[in-house]
C-alpha cells in the first residue's frame, strides 16, 4: 500500500488566477492546470532562487518529491507555452498557514493570518474564500 500523500506547505497564493495566450478567447482556448504545489515549487526555485533542497524544506516535503513536483510544473508550463493553452492555477494537496480571499470587486487577492469581512484594499464586502488553514 502507497503512503499517504503529505499535504504541501504553500506560502501564499498566487496574485493571478492563471494566465491565456494574448489576443484569444478564452472560450476558445484549450487548458491546462498548475496546480497550487506545482505553481510554489516554480516559485520557490525559479523566483526565490532557492536550490531543491531548500525549497523541499520550505513545503515539508522530501527532496525527491519536490524534484516532482517542479518537474510537472515545468512540463504543464512549457505545454501552455508551446501549444497556445490557457494556464489556470488551481487545486492540489496543500496547506496554507493563511487565509486566502479575492474580492470580487477589485479583483485583489489577500492573505491574512484571521478571516476578514471586506476587502483590505477597496473595503467591499463582495469577497470570495480561496484557501482557510486546517
């Protein structure tokens, strides 16, 4: 029997909800999903900087496991790229230490350590739970 799948630890969201191809729409497009881990583990390396070992350590996980992670984030990337695909950003095995909203309002995403009633940046309350820590 496998093990259990450890949850990924995810600082924050990213500030988009995926990304599309100028100049298509989006109805029209084919679409591939990054998933959460997938879309920290680029960030991690790719941004941060960070080596493999480093970057496991940050989401709790193995460093080989990461190595797969990272490697399935580069593939959906480079296919989206390569072939034209909308990119959405969704879904996975994670945890989050933070409340995620988006405001439905000014589209702006805010994490935050408590729940919040209204948006930080316009004050509407039209906000939308994307991630509540366990």
């Amino acid at each position: 029997m496998p093990n259990q799948r450890r949850q990924r630890k995810i600082q924050s969201p990213p500030i988009m909800d995926g990304f599309k191809p100028y100049g298509v729409r989006m109805k029209n497009l084919e679409k591939v999903i990054l998933l959460f881990e997938e879309y920290e583990a680029i960030r991690l390396i790719d941004h941060e900087d960070l080596n493999q070992e480093e970057a496991a350590a940050k989401m709790d996980v193995s460093r080989p496991t990461f190595t797969r992670i990272y490697k399935k984030a580069r593939k959906t990337v480079a296919k989206a790229l390569v072939e034209g695909k909308a990119m959405l950003i969704e879904g996975g095995t994670y945890i989050s230490e933070n409340h995620w909203v988006r405001c439905n309002k000014c589209s702006k995403m805010t994490t935050t350590p408590t729940p919040v009633k209204n948006c930080p940046h316009c004050q509407s309350s039209q906000i939308k739970d994307i991630h509540q820590p366990k």
